[in-house]
C-alpha cells in the first residue's frame, strides 16, 4: 500500500516542479538536474534499500535516494552499508483527507495571493509586498500534493503557514482533489499534524558522497 502513495506522491512531486521520471530496471528515478542532486531515487518497497542504495552508491554523479518505511533504523543501516551519507534520518510521509481541512485567514497586516499555472502557488506578503510564507500544490487525479511549504524567519510562530495550507487545500477542493501527500521535514511535522494530516511512514533521505 505504501508503495502506490509513494507513487501517487511522486507524480504531484513531478508536477510541482516540472520534473520527469522513468523506471531503471523497476527502481523509480527522478531527473532532479540540480548540481548536488542529478537524480533522486525513491523506493516504493522499503525491501529494496540495500540494493537501491548499491546503484546510488556507485553512480559517477551526485545522487540521492529517498526511503519511505516503517522500519528507520534498520533501514539506515543498510543504506549506511552500502556507502551512502544519510542525510535526513527522521523525515515523514503523510496524508490527510482535504475535506474539512481548516482554513485560516491571514493575521493582520498579511495578504494572500493566490497562482495558477496549472500548479497551485500560494504567497502570503506584508503590506510592502515582501513574501513571508509560500508554498506549491499540483492536483493530479484525486490527489493533491504539497510542496516546498516554507516561512521566512522572519514571520514565523504567526500561523502563516496554516494559512498557506488552507488556502492551497481550498483551491485544491476546486480542481476536485480529494487527498492530499506530502512529505515532511522534521519541522514541518508539527504543523501538519495540528491540520489532520497523519503519518503513513517514516522516511529516510541519503545521498553518496560525489561532489558536484
């Protein structure tokens, strides 16, 4: 079950950020093409670590690989093994049902913004227009998925980033989404689950140690 939400996460993944993707030898693989991260492999059977984790260790480029499971530690080990950095140990893959999702309106003094193209952008700004929180969400099917949800230091502890949530989740609604996935930082964490969001797995993140 974990392996096809992982699946259906990463098509929303894809789409937020314009990414593609393909099948080497049954492994997904996302073409990132960013300097520290040419490809991110993402196991859908956590059973498959230690092998997914030998092809990343002995790829030329920067490469990552990104574990969903319900077993963390045993599964660091085995990326550990295998030669790999781990470089998110505790991260979370979650879920929530977007009916009845809370909303929020923006603290005083903050607007919100709202984008279309298609992927959902949402911006809330201080009255000099300068972004203090932010984050993206792509509809794909039934599935709605959340993206680089972020406050700027600055304007944190204000519940923007409730207010971010919401709004993309409401717009989401319009495009007949019905569940959202997400995976979360650590920090993140708090915040989804004061949402409703709940934890499908663990999920751990490494990378092998070419440089770029």
């Amino acid at each position: 079950m974990i392996g096809e939400l992982v699946e259906r996460w990463h098509h929303g993944w894809i789409t937020a950020d314009g990414l593609t993707s393909e099948y080497r030898d049954g492994y997904l693989v996302v073409h990132v093409n960013r300097p520290r991260r040419k490809y991110e492999w993402i196991a859908t059977d956590d059973a498959e670590t230690a092998a997914m984790a030998a092809i990343v260790a002995a790829t030329a480029e920067p490469n990552w690989l990104s574990v969903p499971t319900n077993a963390p530690q045993k599964t660091t080990a085995a990326i550990e093994a295998a030669g790999l950095v781990v470089a998110r140990p505790d991260e979370t893959f979650m879920r929530c049902s977007l009916a009845g999702h809370p909303r929020f309106d923006p603290p005083a003094g903050y607007a919100v913004e709202v984008r279309r193209n298609p992927v959902i952008g949402v911006r809330v700004l201080t009255p000099d227009g300068e972004e203090a929180a932010s984050g993206l969400m792509a509809v794909v099917g039934e599935d709605a998925v959340a993206h680089r949800i972020e406050t700027a230091e600055a304007h944190r502890r204000r519940g923007l980033g409730s207010v971010v949530m919401g709004t993309l989740v409401r717009e989401a609604l319009k495009d007949g989404a019905a569940n959202g996935l997400l995976f979360s930082s650590t920090d993140g964490v708090h915040l989804y689950r004061r949402l409703g969001w709940e934890k499908i797995s663990g999920l751990v993140v490494a990378r092998n140690e070419v440089s770029p």
